[in-house]
C-alpha cells in the first residue's frame, strides 16, 4: 500500500503544554486516529493497526484499554438479534 504524509501545523507552545516531543505526539496522534475511525466503522481491526502501526493483537489490547469494543456490533442490532433468537426458540416450544 503506498503512503501519503500528512502535515499539521500548530504552535509549538502546544507541545510545551502537553509536555510531549514531536514523536510522541505524532505517536498519540496516529494511534487516536486509528481508534476513532475504527470506533466509526470506517476501518476494519486489520486496517486500523496497521495505520496505527501495531499487531492486531496490539491494537486490541490499546482499543480495550480506550474501552472501545473490538466487536463493533451497534446496540440496536444486537437487540434485533435476540428478539429473533427469542421467537425462534418460542416457535419450537
């Protein structure tokens, strides 16, 4: 896959505030990225590790520690599922 580099500015007093380098923010900045476009369902597990820059494992356990669910399943589907699980066991009784 071939890359494009992306470039922010922002002043440099920031990075003073945040007590951060250059590198670990950019660091942060990836990985924060990768986890709010995965949590949006606009990457997959594989495709936002990879951004990220880690092993899928890796990026689990930072996803885990962010407390967003590698089982991007939405609350309203899972609902739908077990009613329908329900009826199904209803209609065998």
């Amino acid at each position: 896959m071939g890359k494009t580099k992306l470039e922010i500015d922002m002043p440099s007093e920031l990075l003073f505030l945040l007590r951060e380098t250059e590198e670990t923010f950019k660091e942060k900045v990836k990985v924060w990225l990768a986890t709010k476009m995965f949590e949006e369902g606009k990457l997959s597990l594989g495709q936002a590790a990879e951004f990220a820059g880690y092993s899928k494992t890796a990026f689990s356990e930072i996803l885990g520690k962010n407390k967003v669910s590698i089982f991007n399943y939405p609350a309203e589907e899972l609902k739908e599922d077990v009613e329908n699980i329900e009826e199904a066991r209803e209609e065998k009784k």
